[in-house]
C-alpha cells in the first residue's frame, strides 16, 4: 500500500479505507511517507513501514465518529440532524444547504486536537 502521506490513513477517505481494511495478504506491509519538502514536484521525507494489519487497529483507535450534522440552510435558519438522518438524505436536499458540517463529542475532539 503507497499513502503519499501518513495522516492520509487517518482522513475521511472511502477508498483507502477499504484498502487498510480489507486488504487480507498475509504478512501486508503499508508504507508510510512523511513528506517534509518537494523538490520538482517530488516529495522527500521519511518512510515507514508498518504490518498492516497494526496500520488497522491504530486508524481504528484514531478515527473520530461524527454523532451528527449542524446545518444552515441558504435563509439562515440552522438545525442539527443525526447522522442516520443525514445519510438518508438525497443529495438535493444536501445541495440546498448553504454550509454543513459534523459534530463531534467534545472529549473526542479536545484529544485529537491535542
């Protein structure tokens, strides 16, 4: 597995997601780069390599799950939904806000920013 970075493996990302966690190869290898510059376009740094499966648990352990949504629709009104609510629906309804974002436990968010 090839992430250009490592905090890549712990943004909200569907497709390596899938890749961390169904990859079964036995003894995977991911290989994490920390890029510290570029030069002509080329990223340089530091390269880990980790078992995969300890890539797994570690993104598992640091993955943030958002509880719901905070949304402003376009004349200023706001709401909070859940986010089975927000997942059921359509992406019109979705087109039609004027900003969204996820709402986090104040415990989690406080550790991770730290």
């Amino acid at each position: 597995m090839w992430l250009s970075d490592a905090l890549l493996a712990y943004c909200p990302s569907a497709e390596l997601y899938r890749m961390a966690a169904m990859t079964e190869y036995p003894a995977a290898r991911a290989f994490l780069f920390h890029t510290e510059r570029r030069e002509d376009g080329r990223p340089y740094g530091d390269v880990l390599m980790m078992d995969l499966d300890t890539l797994r648990q570690d993104i598992e352990r640091n993955t943030l799950y958002p509880y719901g949504v905070s949304m402003e629709y376009r004349d200023g009104t706001k709401a909070e939904a859940g986010i089975e609510k927000w997942e059921a629906m359509e992406l019109c309804e979705k087109d039609a806000l004027k900003t969204w974002r996820y709402l986090y436990a104040p415990e989690q968010v406080t550790e991770w920013q730290y």
